[in-house]
C-alpha cells in the first residue's frame, strides 16, 4: 500500500492520503502502483508554504494496516516538533520510506526509489534520506553500504524518535535505530489518516509465530499486548474527535492478551465489549486472525456484540494439510473448517475474507487441487491471492523454492477465477435488499456517485443528489446491481 502526504486538512493538522495498493485482491476493490518517480537533481525553495525547507517532509508508505497507523503516529510527532509535510520531494527537507519487508516486490521499488535520490542528495547535502520499518529492520546491514546517501535507518521499534534521529543524521551524517526491545508505548488523540470518520487502533505489536515463509517476528519483534484500558481511552478520544468506525490491528490480532496479566484470561472479546459501550462509535472490525486463535468466546462476542461487524478476514494460506505443515502454520483443515462452521452459526450473514499463497516450496498438482476444493467449498466473499517469492531470512529461504514462476502464475490466475466468480454470485444475493453504508467520499471511478463500505465490508456506491455532503455519515442504499467487487444502488425512495 502506498501512501502519500497532504499538507493540511480543515484543522490545520497533517494528515496522509491513501493514492493505491498492491496485491491481486478480489472482492474488496483493487487499485494499482504508479510508477516510480524521476526526481531532478533540483534545490527546491528556501520557504514553501511558510516552513523552511528543512522542516518540510516527504513521506510514502508501503505495505500492511499496521504500517498505515505506523505512519500516523509518526507523523504525530513530526507534527509536534514543528514538521510539515509536502507531496513533491524536491521541496523537502526530509525525504522518509515506511517499508515492508513481506514482498519482495514492494522493497524493490523502495530500492529504487532510494536509488533515484542520489543526485538530489548530491546537489543538497542537507537533506536527510531515511529508510524505516520492516524493510528497514530486515536489511539493516545493507543499507547504509548499498546507498551511502541515505541517513536514517529506523525499525518498527523506534520510529516515535524521528524527530531526534533527524537531528541526528543531520550532525552525524547516518543513524541507526533498531532496538526491538522497548515496548512503542505511545498516547493517541488524533485521527491523522486519510478518512477522518475511520481509524486503525493498535491492540499488540509483534508476533510469536513461526511461519516459515514470513519475516514479521524477525522484524517487528515479539508479541505484546496493551491494556484493555489503554486501548479503550485512545478509542473513546478517537470516537470524540469523529471518529465513527475502528479497525483493531494486530500481527495475529486474536490472540490478543497473551501474558497480559498472568492469572486471567484476558483475549480481544474484552476489548470489544468495552468499545461497544462507546457512545458515537458505530463500527468495530479486527484484522487479521489467526485460524488456531479463533476461539468460541470471540466468536460468540462477535455474534452478540451490535456494534462489532459481520466481518472476517482468516487467512487460510493453503487448503493442504501437508503445505501448512511446511509452513508451519499450526492448524489442519479439519480446524479451519471448524471454526468456518462456528462462524456462520454464530454469526449470521458474516462475510469471510481470506488469504492464499500460491507456488510454496514443493506445493503439488494435487495440494493445490486442495486449495481448489477449500476456495469452492467455502466461498468466501474476497481473497488476497499471492504467489510464493522467498524472504531472505526465513526458514523457508533454506528450502527448494522449486515451482516454476509459469506454474505459479497459472496457479495464482486459476484462483483468480475462482475467486472472481464466488464474489459475484455472492454479492448477486444482495440486489433487491437494503445496505447501511458508512459513506468514504466520493468514488473516484465515477464522480456522479458516492462510496461507501456496508457492515460486510463491502464497497457501495449511489448516486449524489445535488450539493450534499454524506461523508462520514450512515445512509440505507437499496442495492440494484452489482460487480465481482462493487454494489451499485440508489436511496429507497429514488428509484427510477
């Protein structure tokens, strides 16, 4: 995911802006990355918009949710020490990467794109280059060497410095910060991100699997969870500043309350209760579960709970046994069906999402024919499809990445298909019926019609009527058409 930088919203705040995402995504919309950009070795102005230069940042973002409110938070300091954001480079005074390190894709633009800053560095000492987050994290040995321009190389863990490491570079030259050690604690009363009624809220950080294909524990350190408390103030400043629907983030966001207080059982179900009772807050989803966390009194809170929505994004990541054995992800199917089952029993209506990596190490014709089943079986209503790329640094970098690229594109469009067709027949089952949808803006395909989510996460739009302004508020549609990742409808009582 890629993120870009506005200089002011109505408040005089900065915030960022969502400009496109990666990935082949089916039934939730899908955008794409824009080529990377060609920057001319140019000094840029002395003052822009009342900042002088070396207070001025410029600020992309890649990869997961955790890395978008990654994002604000650092922004949040910026703001406090005086930084303003611009969204062309040459007029920076910083020029700052929010990385990933899960696809080898994404890193290779940021690569890029540090590559491309070396004539500007040259032209303008001053500047100051950083390259933060999990990439970061995961190539911290190389970075400094690879590109000598760049200045600052920040993990997950300590990114809340900015400011000083900043300062730092300026002095020194290059700064390293990559403890993982120290908890991010951090207090949060503002929504900087790109819609004001939505925000991500951080329940844990880190993780304590071992999937053998992923760099997160390596990168983002062990799992540690916050106090219910904590999180239940920042959501209750968030709900009074407008904020009318939280996503809960989390590596494995359902084991949420390992260690936190020994003695009890402590789990997200707690977190959502006390966000329930939050006046103003209509919405709560959580993101991403983890198949052996998703336990009955979740799913059971999820069913009872009114403001929590009927939607699940589960990543499976292969419907063979024998797969997820090599990838070490500690469920059968057997499980994974279970707790589909539990799902829809307790939850009527829910809409499941999932994930699958297509092309791991020794998958054959009849495993992947398993995933086949599952997808067919199941039918959820969106899927992330990847193909396997190895990580340098997992367990998995040690095995025989040994499925041809061709056999893994055919296997990632078969899926593809598949998954195109579910989403269709299953939004198909929404026309005639009625949606309240939480309106985003304006949809940017058609700039008649406004976007939205429903409470299944699924995007809709209608028309706009005149000069109103619906964004941030909760509107009935009636659906009449739909596509594999959008429904098309009008107000009840407009129909032509």
């Amino acid at each position: 995911m890629r993120w870009l930088p506005v200089v002011k919203t109505e408040n005089g705040e900065s915030s960022i802006q969502e400009r496109s995402s990666e990935g082949s995504r089916i039934g939730e919309g899908l955008l794409t990355e824009g080529s990377c950009d060609e920057l001319a070795a140019s000094p840029g102005s002395e003052m822009i918009g009342g900042a002088p230069l070396d207070r001025r940042v410029y600020f992309e973002v890649f990869g997961c949710q955790m890395n978008k409110l990654d994002a604000e938070l650092m922004l949040g300091v910026l703001n406090e020490d005086g930084y303003e954001l611009t969204d062309d480079p040459r007029d920076a005074g910083v020029i700052l990467y929010n990385t990933c390190a899960i696809r080898e894709q994404a890193e290779n633009r940021v690569f890029s794109k540090l590559g491309n800053l070396k004539g500007l560095k040259d032209a303008r000492p001053d500047l100051v280059i950083g390259m933060l987050g999990c990439g970061a994290q995961n190539h911290q040995h190389d970075i400094f060497r690879r590109y000598p321009h760049v200045g600052i190389v920040c993990g997950p863990g300590e990114f809340l410095r900015l400011p000083q490491l900043i300062d730092q570079a300026r002095e020194e030259g290059q700064v390293a910060a990559l403890d993982l050690d120290k908890p991010v604690r951090f207090a949060r009363t503002k929504n900087l991100g790109p819609r004001p009624h939505h925000a991500f809220v951080s329940v844990m950080r880190g993780c304590d699997m071992a999937c053998t294909y992923c760099v997160v524990p390596t990168t983002r350190g062990g799992e540690v969870s916050r106090p219910v408390s904590e999180i239940i103030e920042e959501a209750d400043a968030l709900v009074a500043s407008g904020v009318k629907e939280i996503t809960l983030l989390g590596q494995t966001v359902n084991s949420y309350g390992k260690r936190l207080a020994p003695g009890r059982r402590i789990g997200l179900q707690h977190v959502l209760c006390g966000l329930n009772q939050l006046d103003g807050l209509e919405r709560i989803h959580f993101i991403t579960s983890h198949p052996r966390f998703m336990n009955r009194e979740l799913v059971e809170a999820m069913g009872d709970l009114d403001r929590v929505c009927e939607y699940l994004p589960l990543p499976v990541q292969s419907g063979s046994d024998d797969v997820l054995r090599r990838m070490l992800r500690s469920y059968t199917m057997k499980h994974y069906r279970k707790v589909i089952d539990d799902c829809r029993q307790l939850v009527p209506g829910i809409a499941l999402a999932t994930d699958f990596i297509v092309g791991f190490c020794g998958e054959t014709e009849a495993e992947f024919a398993e995933t086949v089943k599952l997808l067919e079986e199941v039918r959820f209503n969106g899927a992330y499809i990847f193909k396997y790329s190895e990580r340098p640094g997992t367990p998995a970098a040690e095995f025989a990445d040994d499925v041809p690229e061709e056999v893994k594109r055919e296997r990632n469009q078969v899926l593809l298909e598949i998954q195109r067709r579910i989403s269709q027949e299953l939004n198909s089952e929404s026309i005639g019926q009625e949606t309240e949808v939480l309106v985003e803006g304006v949809s940017k395909k058609d700039k008649t019609r406004w976007s939205g989510r429903n409470r299944k996460h699924q995007i809709v739009v209608f028309p706009i009527q005149g000069d109103e302004n619906l964004v941030g508020q909760l509107v009935n549609v009636k659906v009449r058409d739909v596509t594999s990742v959008v429904l098309v409808g009008e107000r009840p009582g407009e129909e032509s």
